[in-house]
C-alpha cells in the first residue's frame, strides 16, 4: 500500500493557495466517544496551560454557560480563566442566524464578549457563502516551550447544549431545543479526535489561514455590520504569535487534513476557488472498497453523494454499505419537516436500488427506548483507511460551508483474522478496525474491552451480527416488548416516504435551502468535486 492509494495527492488537493500539508506523518490519534469524554479531556489539557501558551479555537455554536463537567467550568469559565492567565486565546465562531429561527447567533455573541472581556479574543464570522454556515469544531492548543505537549481536538462536537452525553444516552441536562420524539434531553452520539504530533501544526494553520484572511468578518450581512459598530465590536483580528515548528513525530498515524470551502466573493486569499479536499478525499477512498463501508452520519442525503456509495456497490459484488443515522429529523413541524426527509429517502433508495442486499441502515436508541440523535461523522472503509470530522455526507457539507476532517491511516497492521479484509495487500489497520469495533460494541452492547468480538472482525461475519441483532430488538418491539429486551440499540431504519404532493414542494425547498451547492459553474457543469 502506498499513501497514494488512499491519500489525495498535492495535485488532487486542488489548492496550491493553502500552506497546509498535503498529509503529515509521525501522528498519534485518539478517537474520543461522545461528549462527556471530549469535554473532560478538554479541561484537563485547557487547565493545563501557562502564560505564553496558545488556545485557539473555531466553532458552529459555543454556549457560554455549558457545563464541560457536571459540576463545571462552564465553556465561558474555562476559556476565559485561560486568558486571564496570559493565554494566547483566539476563536472564530460562525455569527449564525437568529434565534427565532432555532440557530444561535446570541449564545454566540454573548461567549465572544465574555471571553473578549477576560483578555481573550473571540470573533463572529460570518465569511461565508450566502446561506452557509462555519461548522468547523477545532481546538488547537500549542506550548512553544514544549511542543511535545501539543494537541488539537477535531470533529464533530461543538462547544454547546446537548453535546455533553456518554455510552449511557441518558442525555445532556443542559438540552437543546428539538423533536419532541427526542424528549427533555435528547440522548446524542458523537464522536471528537484528539490529536498529537505534526498535524497539530496543520491543524494551527487551518486557523491561522482564517483569522488572517483579509475579508471583512461581515463581508454578507450589512446590518449586522451596523450593529456591531454600534455595540463596539471587534472587528479586526489582532495580530497572531508567530507560528511555532510542528510538534515532534509521536505514533504511527499519518493523517490528511481535509477541508471544505465554498467558491464565495470576494475570495478566500487561502483557497480562491474554494476547497473540496473533504469530497475528494472520500471519493477517492469509496473507490478502493471492496468489503466493508461503515458510516456514522447526521444526514445521509444528497444524490450526488449517495451516487458514489452506489456506484462503488454496483462495481464491487462483495461490498456492504452499513450506516447509522437519527430516527428522526432533529426538527419538527409541517414546514422544516419535509425537506428534512426527502434528502435522505431519496439517497437510501438510491444506494438500496444498486445494492438491495447489500446495505444495511440503521438507527440508535438507549436502553429505555428512546431514540438517540446521531450527531457523529464516521467513516471507516475496508478497516484501513477512516475519517472523523465536521462534515455530513451531502452537498452542503461538501461543496457550501466550511468543514474540517482528519483521514487516519496506521502504519500498524492488525493482525488479527482477517488480516487483509479487502484483499489488495492493504492489510487491516490498528487504528481504523478498533475505531469501527469500539462503536459497534457500544451499539450491539458488547464487552467494551472485546472479549466478544469474534464475529465482527470478518466483515462477513459482522454484517451478519450488526443485522441480526437490530432485527431482533425490532422483533421484541413489534411483539409488544415481552420478555427480556435483547441485547443491543440498533433498529432498522426506514424512511417514510412521503406523498407527491408533499415531495413537489419539500424537493425543491430540500435542494436550494437545506442542501445547496457551493462549487464553481464549471465544477458543477462537470459533475466533479
């Protein structure tokens, strides 16, 4: 195998504008499941910080008053103690919409002047293409006087309400407003990497490019721009350090960065065309499958995405797509409803209609039966090559607003049976199988040290297990939930197909609104990423 097979090259990244690497090797990876487990390793390394040191940091939504441990620091408290004690403290969070919409530009707002207050500084962002969002969670935290204790965080968690849940899904008690068939405190999965060694030098410049592109912080919303000039607002990022050597290799993983920027006016000095290396990267990689495409997905929708996995399926007669995602639409109502669904039943049929035996859905609920909100960006092909990041599997995400991913693959071959599942010389991978076991022994409740994972190391076998036990909780629940419930969360999802009435106007709003396309003419005439 050579890093070719699965890595963009330089040429395949597209954006000789970025001074980012087109990998890095000598990387140690550390997969952290669920929010509670990311936020407390956040605090520990957070409070750890001296005078001089760097916290810089993007996000979707930042909740000011968010618990990181049950009894505290708040997200505002850890931060801006930080600062105060001579941290180097930066954010970029997206400015958002309003709240009457159900986004958050005032929890937004109100941790930038709170940090901003404590000697931070923290800015709203709103450089992006119209409609579009920043949903980059990254947290980069250097040490130039020790750079071996650096280390990043990068995925899917943000810094808000709900996020801080664990293997239980008993739900964040500081919740976010959604579905009711989430109840009070909807239980959610997501999944955070903690990363060391020179990565975290690309990951620092990922911000850095940001927070000195010379586009106004307002460059789309006027008003907004008013309004921060009459509230006094920052709106000129200060000058950065300067940028420290890359931290010392430290483990085996050699990661790729890969990003997502929209082609917008004026341009980003950094990716003028924008960047599609997050596209890029997993179609390149959802062409060497040959057995196994595990996902973990929020949306699942987008026919072009969906065309890929189908594509794949048909070429490959061995390959099964397995996928977990929500029960349900995080929103609710007659309106948002819709075209929430529309996206996804349209792509599931599209992958079943080229696999019908071949790809397996599903979705998570706790041991109580409620449903649990699938959050977490995951994917893992053929247990070599795996992905965790910001970005969902559609159009949005991989050509509209800026996303951020981490591609892992181990120089560690695992050697257990079998050995090379794909067939191609590959190898199984240390990182990318355990990854893929530690998630489905939670799902399929497993012994978390794997003690019981004789039947999910051979991808046949584990389609197998994963699908018998999701028929088997569905059997228990279809016969009125007698005897004891059977082991595992996972139930098989299906989507509701709506009415033609409903699909002729939720389609249209689906495509322009929820899932638009943010490349250039030309790419988009050709059908390319």
């Amino acid at each position: 195998m050579t890093m070719q097979d699965w890595f963009l090259t330089a040429a395949e990244r597209a954006n000789p504008a970025s001074e980012l690497p087109v990998w890095t090797t000598g990387n140690l990876a550390e997969p952290l499941i669920h929010g509670a487990a990311y936020f407390d390793r956040l605090v520990s390394e957070v409070e750890a910080l001296e005078a001089g040191d760097h916290l810089f940091f993007t996000d979707w939504r930042g909740d000011p008053d968010q618990r990181m441990r049950p009894d505290g620091p708040t997200v505002t408290q850890l931060f801006a103690q930080a600062a105060q004690r001579g941290v180097v403290v930066k954010g970029l969070i997206w400015r958002s919409h309003l709240d009457a919409l159900s986004y958050s530009e005032a929890e937004n707002r109100d941790l930038s002047e709170a940090i901003c207050a404590a000697g931070g500084e923290v800015l709203l962002d709103q450089r992006v293409r119209r409609g579009g969002s920043h949903h980059q969670k990254l947290v980069v935290l250097r040490h130039p006087d020790a750079p071996e204790r650096d280390i990043a965080f990068a995925g899917g968690i943000d810094l808000c309400h709900s996020r801080r849940d664990d293997a239980d899904h008993a739900g964040d008690r500081q919740a976010v407003a959604m579905s009711p068939r989430y109840g009070p405190h909807p239980p959610w999965h997501d999944v955070q990497l903690a990363v060391r060694g020179p990565v975290v030098g690309a990951l620092d410049t990922t911000f850095r490019e940001r927070w000195t592109d010379p586009m106004p912080l307002d460059s789309e919303n006027p008003l907004a721009y008013l309004r921060d000039r009459l509230r006094g607002a920052d709106l000129t990022p200060d000058p950065l350090p300067d940028q420290p050597a890359d931290p010392p290799p430290c483990g085996p993983h050699r990661i790729q960065v890969l990003r997502t920027y929209p082609a917008v006016r004026p341009r980003y000095s950094f990716a003028p065309d924008g960047e599609r290396t997050v596209a890029r990267g997993y179609t390149k990689a959802v062409r060497r499958a040959r057995k196994l495409i595990y996902l973990e997905d929020q949306y699942l929708w987008s026919s072009e995405v969906a065309e890929l996995f189908a594509q794949a399926l048909r070429e490959h007669p061995e390959l099964h797509l397995v996928a977990v995602v929500p029960r349900h639409p995080d929103v609710d109502g007659r309106l948002a409803l819709p075209p929430n669904m529309v996206g996804r039943e349209q792509a599931l049929s599209l992958c079943q209609r080229a696999a019908p035996d071949r790809v397996h859905v599903f979705d998570v609920e706790n041991h109580e039966g409620t449903p649990v909100y699938v959050h977490a960006k995951v994917c893992v092909i053929d247990d070599v090559w795996s992905s965790v990041g910001s970005d969902n599997l559609n159009r949005r995400s991989w050509t509209h607003d800026s996303e951020l991913s981490c591609a892992v693959l181990d120089d560690t071959r695992d050697d257990r049976a079998p050995a090379d599942p794909a067939g191609l010389g590959d190898g199984a991978r240390v990182f990318a199988r355990d990854l893929r076991l530690r998630l489905w022994r939670e799902h399929l409740d497993r012994d978390p040290d794997g003690a019981e994972d004789h039947d999910l190391l051979d991808p046949e076998t584990a389609v197998k297990a994963i699908t018998g036990a999701a028929e088997a909780l569905q059997r228990w629940h279809d016969g009125g939930r007698v005897g004891p419930r059977p082991p595992g969360r996972l139930r098989p999802h299906h989507p509701e197909r709506l009415s033609w009435r409903t699909r002729v106007w939720a389609l249209p709003a689906y495509r322009l609104v929820y899932d638009p396309d943010g490349r250039p003419l030309r790419a988009r005439r050709a059908g390319t990423w």
